[in-house]
C-alpha cells in the first residue's frame, strides 16, 4: 500500500487527477495534495510519501528544485515530473535528479496509471532488495553465532543425534552443513589459573583464549569453531578432509597453545583431542573427551589423544588412613602430613583417576573430622571460612589441588588444636573429656589423670569454677542423656544403660529412680506419651 501526493499550482489540475486516476486499483491508500512548495514540504514532514507527481512551473520555486529537495531529504520517494512544455531540456533535468519519468499536460490518465504502476514496481524491488540486504548482513554478523548454538544444542541433545535431524535442523537454520562433512573435535580444559582472578577477569582471559585459539590452533583459517562447554571448557571443532591425517600436526598446534596460553593468559590447560566423526556422533565422542578429562589428575599443560589408550593400570596400595587417624589423636601433626604428602607422591600419575581422587579425599576428611571430634572440636568451626570452602572444592579436580587441601586441612587443624589446648582451662578440658566418654565407665581417677592433676586438687577447682561436685556433674551429664533418650527414641532400656557407662541395669534403675522418683520404663511412658499428645494436638490444629 502506497501514499501519493500531488503538487501543482493550478487547483484544477490537481482535482482532475484526483478524480480521473483509479487510486484503488493502483493499490494508493491517500492521496495528498499541494498547491505551493512550502505546502509539499510540510505534507513530507508530516506524512509518509511514496510517490510525488509534480508540475515543473510553478511561481516562486520550480517543481525542479522540489524534486532536488526531495531527493535530497527522502531518497526513497518515486517522483514523476508534469509539465506544459515538450522541451527536452526538461525532461533530461528531471531525469538527472532521479525522477521515473516526464508527462506532458494535460495528463492521459491510463498513461498516468502505468507510470504509477512502474513506480510501484521500483518501490517494492527496492524494498526486497533492502530487505535481503539485511538479512544478510545479519547472516555475516551473526552467523559465528547461530552455528555455535546449532553446535551447543547437539551437544545438549536439543537437536536428536541422528543425521536426519542435523541436516534439518541445519537447513531450518540457513547453517552450510551437509551430512558427509568430517570434524575433530578438541576439548580445552582450564585447570588452574596461575594466580586469583575476579570472575570478571576470568571472563575476560576465557575471550582471551579463544583468540589464541583461532590464532594457535586454526591459523586463522575458516571452518572452525571454538565454543564454550562451561566456566573451564571450551571445544574447538575442525572442519577436515575425511581422507588426510591430522593427529600429529594438531598434537603439535595443541602443545604450542599450552604454551602461549601459559605465557599470555596466565593459567594451565590440557588439550583432548578426538578422532574423525560425522556431525550425528560428536555427542558421543565429546562425551569420551570429558571423562578422559575427568579423570586426568595427575598431569598439567599436556595433549591427550583419545586413539592413544593407557598402556597399563599400575597396582597401588591405600592409604593406611586408620593408622594416620591413632596419630593424629597423640598430636602427630607434621608427620601425618609428611605421610600423606610422601603417599600422594610415591604412586606413579598413570594410577590417579577421578574416582581414586574422589576416595582420598573423603577418606582423608572422614578421618580429619573423626579425630578433632575426639577433642570436642566441630568441623564448621575450622573450615567454613571462605578460603577452606574454596580449597575443598577445588580437592578433588587435580591430584595439585588435592595435595594443597591436605596442607591446608592438616596445618589449619593443627593450629587450631594447639591454640585451643593453650586458652583452654583444666576444668573445660575435664568437661571435654567426660562428654566424650560419657559412654565409658569414668572415675574421678580417670578424669584427672587426663588434665595431669592430682584427683583431690581436681575436685577442689572443679567445685570451685563449676559450683558442682565433679560426681555430681559427671552424674547428671549422663541422667540428661539417658533421659533423652528415653523419650525419644525406642532403644532398650538395657542399651540406654550401657551407653551412659552403667554395666548394671539394676544400679542404673536404682539411679534413675533416686533422680526421677520414677523408673525408666515410667518416665519413657509418660514422656512418649505427653510427645504424642502434643504432636496429635498440632496436627489437629493445623487440620482445623
């Protein structure tokens, strides 16, 4: 649909045309009207206009210097020049400023209506050419793009691993791929940054590295694709000739891009690369670079080759955790830590996988939270600060990492053992010590053999500090478990005993009974039946 407008200073000349033409058929949905310059001007302010139909003589300023102006400020309107006058001139000026065409006065109107008709044709190839032209500059601005994502949606399985569905999904997508086309594909790891990063600055140094990567390993050719699988991936894609070898030339270019990578973005990668696949199989095949990735712990700054297996798998022996576990408990930090450090060393790289890592560490840190739970020390204490949460979760991504973890673990555990017994009192460490072998059958000698002190002296300060007899606390630090117990859970009375250090379960009734005015059978009745009552109650209230 088109606007028109009309410029002429005789008034009756335009409504001639106006009547005479048949605006509908010619697809024109307005009609404007002009009688001076100034009056044409504003309509173009004003109006959208797509074709001007204007007289050359007309007082003051000729339809001419009009059309100059218009060609000048809206390119994009057809203009048809009407005159009096069959003088060439014209009609070559009108040209030359870039209108359709020339027609004399007075206007055959079926002529009118097929200059019009040209002049929509020019509008509408003018406007598809405008069109595909931006379609393709979109297309050469986005296209690295819109492959990346037809890429990292076979990779998440958006587009189905069959041939048919990449070939389409190519083709919806306007991608150059047909379904004999051959890649290898390189996973690039980030193992390690060389020094703290913001994650802006990672960010900035991962660009980096896909620069180097064009540079490096694809010397800038065409047909290749380097992508992100995630924060420490990325996966460059080579488009290759089914029929060349290219293993040995792409192990070379790999290891020149560890060592720019090393010197220009301060970190160290490992480069895995694939072997020749269709598109329909790069799921599977990058599905093997990640757990040839995974379960690389050992080296650094190296180039695998899926084609090349792991000649052998050394035999190995654990870890003696349980007798790293006694000395801890006598206070054997440093050498501990030797041994671990010793162990971690002594096995050859080509034992350590992802999954003997993994068994390490939780080895390690059971151990680690066994032994200072023996000395009444809760491990969030020691290790919720954002540099140990930062160490434990990078342990387990390089056998490096996991080493730096012991060290920190060990050496933070250590210090912490050692302030603690320097600030901690006699009576606090007899409390520790009873509550951790509540279970046992203590006796004053006991307790006060473990703080070096003499019994009597020890019951002297204890009452002193505490305000209760050491047999009197000791006695009821067991009654509140052994009451606890009772009421919450459904272990035997007989265990119940046992675990607070009675052997005889009638010197426990006895006891309990002299505490309670109750027996133990009693008291649990009572207390598990008050528990249900309330529970019923507030079920009841929140059904109501």
């Amino acid at each position: 649909m088109y606007q028109i407008l009309i410029v002429d200073d005789e008034i009756h000349a335009v409504e001639g045309i106006c009547s005479g033409v048949d605006w509908d058929k010619l697809r024109i949905t307005a009609v404007f009207k002009a009688y001076t310059v100034k009056q044409a001007k504003d309509v173009f302010e004003k109006e959208r206009i797509d074709i001007m139909l204007c007289d050359i003589e007309m007082p003051q300023v000729s339809g001419l210097e009009l059309t100059e102006w218009v060609r000048e400020h809206y390119p994009k309107t057809e203009t048809i020049i009407l005159t009096c006058h069959a003088d060439f001139k014209y009609a070559r000026q009108a040209l030359q400023l870039g209108s359709l065409d020339y027609i004399l006065k007075p206007v055959p109107f079926e002529e009118l209506e097929q200059v019009i008709e040209r002049a929509e044709e020019k509008l509408n190839k003018e406007s598809e050419i405008n069109q595909n032209s931006k379609l393709g500059q979109y297309w050469f601005q986005h296209q690295p793009m819109l492959i990346e994502r037809f890429w990292q949606d076979i990779l998440n399985q958006t587009v189905p691993s069959n041939p048919k569905a990449i070939s389409r999904a190519a083709t919806d997508r306007n991608i150059p791929y047909f379904e004999e086309m051959i890649f290898i594909p390189i996973l690039v790891s980030i193992q390690r940054w060389h020094k703290p990063f913001s994650l802006r600055d990672e960010k900035i140094l991962e660009y980096g590295l896909k620069n180097l990567a064009e540079e490096v390993l694809f010397k800038s050719q065409e047909d290749q694709l380097i992508l992100s699988l995630s924060s420490r991936q990325l996966l460059a894609i080579f488009s290759v000739d089914g029929h060349q070898e290219y293993l040995s030339e792409l192990e070379e270019a790999g290891q020149r891009y560890i060592e720019a990578c090393s010197r220009y973005v301060y970190c160290d990668i490992s480069c895995y690369i694939g072997e020749k696949v269709q598109g329909h199989e790069m799921l599977g095949l990058v599905t093997k670079l990640n757990e040839m990735e995974r379960n690389n712990v050992a080296y650094n700054n190296k180039v695998f080759l899926l084609s090349t297996p792991n000649a052998h798998t050394p035999n190995y022996k654990l870890a003696d955790i349980s007798l790293w576990s006694v000395m801890l408990k006598e206070g054997a930090f440093n050498d501990v830590l030797m041994e671990a450090i010793q162990y971690l060393n002594g096995l050859e790289k080509e034992v350590w996988n992802a999954d003997l890592l993994n068994r390490f560490y939780q080895d390690f840190q059971q151990m680690m939270h066994y032994v200072l739970q023996t000395k009444g020390i809760q491990a969030h204490q020691l290790f919720s600060d954002p540099s140990s949460q930062e160490s434990g979760a990078n342990a387990t991504r390089s056998l490096a990492n996991l080493q730096e973890w012991v060290k920190h673990t060990v050496i933070k555990a250590k210090e912490y053992v050692f302030s603690l017994n320097q600030t901690q009192s006699v009576v606090e460490k007899a409390v520790q010590f009873i509550k951790l072998h509540i279970s046992e059958d203590l006796s004053r000698e006991e307790i006060a053999n473990h703080v070096y002190l003499n019994p009597d002296y020890l019951t002297r300060i204890f009452k002193k500090e505490t305000g209760i007899a050491l047999s009197d606390y000791l006695f009821q630090e067991r009654f509140k478990i052994a009451k606890e117990l009772l009421a919450k859970t459904d272990m035997p009375i007989g265990a119940v005993a046992s675990h607070i250090g009675y052997t005889n379960f009638s010197h426990f009734s006895r006891s309990f009974r002299k505490h309670t005015n109750m027996n133990p059978n009693e008291y649990r009745q009572l207390h598990q039946r008050t528990s249900v009552g309330i529970d019923k109650s507030s079920v009841d209230e929140h059904n109501n």
